[in-house]
C-alpha cells in the first residue's frame, strides 16, 4: 500500500510523537523555569527577616546610645548647677568681703584679713567657672578630679577651722558637709556613667 495514501497510519504516529516529544520539552522547559524561582524566592525570604533582625538591633543600639546621651546630659547639667553656685558665692563674697559673713558685726574690718578673704573670694569663682567649663568642653572631663579635689580640700579647711578656731555659723557647717560629700558623690557618678557606657559599647559590639 503507498504511503501517501490516507490508509496508511505511519504519519499520525509520527505527528503524534513529535506533539509529545514538543510537550515534554515545553513541560520541562516550564519545570526548569519554575525552579530558579524558587530557588531565588528562599533567598529572598531569608535576606527580609536578615534584615529584619539588622533593624530590631539597630534599634536596640540606638536605644542604648540615647539613653548613655541622656546620662551624660543629666551630669552635666548638675556640674553645671555647682560651678554657678560656687562662682555665684565667690563673686557675692569678692563684692562685701568679710561682711558679707553671717555673725561678723559691724566691728572694725580687719583689713589683712579682708585682703586674704576677698583673693579666696576670687578663687570661688574661679573654681566655679572651671566647673562649667570642664561641662561643655567635656573632652576636658579628667580635670573634673582636680577640680572637685580643690573643694574637697577647702570642706578639709573648714574641719580644721572648726577644730583650732571653735565652732562657726551653722550656715558654714551646711557648707562643709556639703563640700565634704558632694565632690566625691560627683565623681563616683562620673565613674558609674563612664562604666555602663563602656559596657554597652561592649554589648553593641559583640556579634
């Protein structure tokens, strides 16, 4: 029988194995296109919650940062308070001298005793103004020990007054307990702040 003759089933089959041999390349055309989409969907997936966790601690971080800032914002403030203290009562001092002293009288001045009192009048101001100074440039902070040394001394002085020259005006007592205590509650606060920062900056930094 010929070929050519619509009988002959040969060309159906042919046709027929070349629609499937077409199908099975389209199918794994399709398969071969779908799996690097999926492939680079779980990459995808796993660089959001990457970066998920990246925010959570930068976040974290600058939660540390800011509260470290407040810390040290809050202590400055306070030095800042002392140093217009003292200067305010060295000035006050350097302007009436020894009668601007409670329990002085109107007594005759003594005017060597007037001098030496009116030049650590002067001194009060200046140890209040390197108070506020040691606050805003506070790359200077190390000299915050000297300073608060120098009036940790003087409350020393006022003990030693107390003990030789009798007991003075309950208001110079305050003063020197105050001057006692303060200068070392400052730098225990110093050292406390200094050490929680470096702490965090430590915790920051671990992987």
């Amino acid at each position: 029988m010929n070929s050519n003759t619509p009988d002959n089933p040969q060309p159906d089959r042919r046709s027929s194995s070349a629609d499937a041999g077409r199908g099975t390349a389209g199918a794994a055309g399709t398969s071969s296109s779908a799996e690097p989409a999926s492939a680079s969907g779980r990459p995808a997936a796993k660089q959001s919650a990457s970066g998920g966790t990246t925010a959570k601690t930068s976040k974290k971080d600058a939660a540390k940062s800011a509260k470290t800032g407040s810390d040290w914002s809050v202590f400055r403030t306070v030095v800042v308070l002392v140093g217009l203290v003292i200067a305010g009562f060295g000035g006050y001092y350097l302007i009436t001298g020894t009668a601007g002293l409670p329990e002085t009288g109107d007594g005759a001045v003594n005017p060597t005793l007037e001098n030496q009192f009116r030049f650590f009048a002067a001194m009060m101001v200046g140890v209040g103004a390197a108070f506020v100074t040691i606050a805003i440039k506070f790359q200077w902070a190390n000299m915050l020990w000297l300073v608060c040394l120098m009036v940790f001394i003087g409350g020393i002085g006022r003990v030693l007054s107390w003990a030789f020259s009798g007991t003075p005006h309950f208001l110079l007592i305050i003063l020197m307990v105050v001057e006692l205590a303060f200068p070392a509650a400052l730098l225990v606060w110093h050292g406390y702040i200094a050490k929680t920062s470096e702490l965090r900056r430590e915790y920051a930094a671990r992987p």
